[in-house]
C-alpha cells in the first residue's frame, strides 16, 4: 500500500518499520488509515488532552470525540487507552 498526503509520498511498509523504534508514535493520520484499510472501528481515549474518546472509523476523515455509550456500530472494534507514555488496550468498558 502507498500513501499520498499533501504531496508527501512514503510506503506504509517504510512507515512501520518507523513505529518499531522507540520514541515513534502513531498519528491521528496512522490511525485513520488503519480503520479504513482494516474496516474497523478504532476508539482512543485520551487521557493528556480531552480525556473523551476520540472515534477513527471508514465512515470519518478526522478524528470526533466519542461521547455515547456502546453499542458501537456493528464491525470489529479495537478499544486503545492513550497515556503520556505509550498505549494500552482497552478490555472491559
């Protein structure tokens, strides 16, 4: 798969080997596009700045906060705590 944003052109291979190395973060962007390549639901709650969830799916182009209870929409659903430090998975809401 390639990307293009603005004109910017990298590999989503390229683009992951990135994230192996410490320090590197997905972006909003990384998450968007996993949604749409995976057909999937993505929800990080943000625990530095909204302290919401922020919602990443096929259907959007930018991130909205999450402000309803579940059930979500019916396709597979990844839940993601977002601290200062890194990510966690979510189990249990």
């Amino acid at each position: 798969m390639e990307i293009v944003v603005l004109g910017v052109w990298r590999s989503s291979k390229a683009n992951l080997s990135n994230l192996s190395r410490d320090g590197e973060w997905l972006t909003d962007f990384d998450f968007q596009l996993a949604a749409v390549a995976l057909g999937v639901n993505i929800f990080v709650f943000d625990t530095i700045y909204t302290n919401a969830w922020v919602m990443y799916t096929p259907e959007t182009a930018a991130k909205n906060v999450f402000d309803r209870q579940p059930p979500f929409p019916n396709r597979p659903t990844c839940l993601i705590l977002s601290t200062l430090d890194h990510y966690n998975p979510v189990y249990d809401v």
